[in-house]
C-alpha cells in the first residue's frame, strides 16, 4: 500500500536463529541511541514525503489508518491465530459474558503439534477483568496522538 507505513524496530523473539546467535555473542546488539537516531529519521523522511503520523508506529496518507492495528489500540475484539499469535475476545458458546486474553504457543513445531494433538495451539487463557481492559485502553491509547477521550471511559 502506497499509503501507509508501520514503522517497528526489530525485536529479538524467543525460540528464532536472530535470538540465539545475539546471546551466545555472534551477533551485536544495536546500540539504544542509534536505534533512536533511525526512528527519527525515518519519522523525518515520512513526515517530508507527506505521511501523517497517527501513532507511535504508524503513518498513512489520504487516511489510510490500518483498521487491523487500531482495532488493537482501541479495546476491540480480535482474535490470534498461529504460532506466538494472541487474541482478546468474548468466547462464544459457554455462556460467559467476559473478555479473555488469549496466548498462542509460539515455536511454530511445537504450536503445529498442539493443535494436532488438542484442536488448538493456546498456551495460556486469561480472564480479563474490568480493571485490566482498563490498563489496556489507557496504555494502548496513549500510543495514538489523538490519545484518550472520555469516551474511552464509557
């Protein structure tokens, strides 16, 4: 897409190649300043080819906004599928009325061999009280540069 951009920097996940050869010394880690230096920069770079920053890690022209990734940042339902994905969601079907936070196992051999073995690759459910849906809204929403309304609230 021509008009939107997410900006991350790399992360280091357990389980991958990158990981392992970082801690056992092959690899050198990125010093903190110039992985700062780059972010900058390129947020100059976009700014100057007319993209709009509307979140920390996100840009877009003739409001492009990445529905997937705001549907993050402001409480929405979503679900995780594959290896390390995760999900906050109502299940269906057992009539509870809460949010759950859901983790999937996230070496992808072992996720495949879960979900043969148990129909599913989840690792961990966790309830989510109000409270912490709360945390989430007040975190997640302080990424975006409209930031928190009272309507957050609600």
């Amino acid at each position: 897409c021509d008009d939107h951009v997410s900006l991350y920097q790399l992360t280091l996940e357990r389980g991958t190649s990158l990981f392992k050869q970082v801690h056992q010394g092959f690899l050198p880690i990125t010093n903190v300043d110039i992985i700062s230096e780059m972010y900058e920069c390129a947020r100059h770079v976009l700014q100057n080819s007319g993209f709009h920053q509307y979140e920390v890690s996100n840009f877009s022209k003739n409001g492009a906004f990445s529905t997937h990734n705001l549907s993050y940042w402001q409480g929405s339902q979503y679900i995780g599928i594959g290896p390390g994905a995760h999900g906050r969601f109502v299940p269906r079907g057992d009539g509870r009325i809460h949010q759950e936070a859901r983790i999937q196992t996230l070496e992808p051999d072992v996720w495949m061999k879960e979900v043969f073995a148990f129909g599913h690759g989840t690792r961990k459910q966790t309830p989510l009280r109000e409270l912490d849906k709360l945390e989430e809204v007040l975190m997640l929403g302080l990424r975006m540069v409209v930031g928190i309304t009272h309507q957050h609230w609600l």
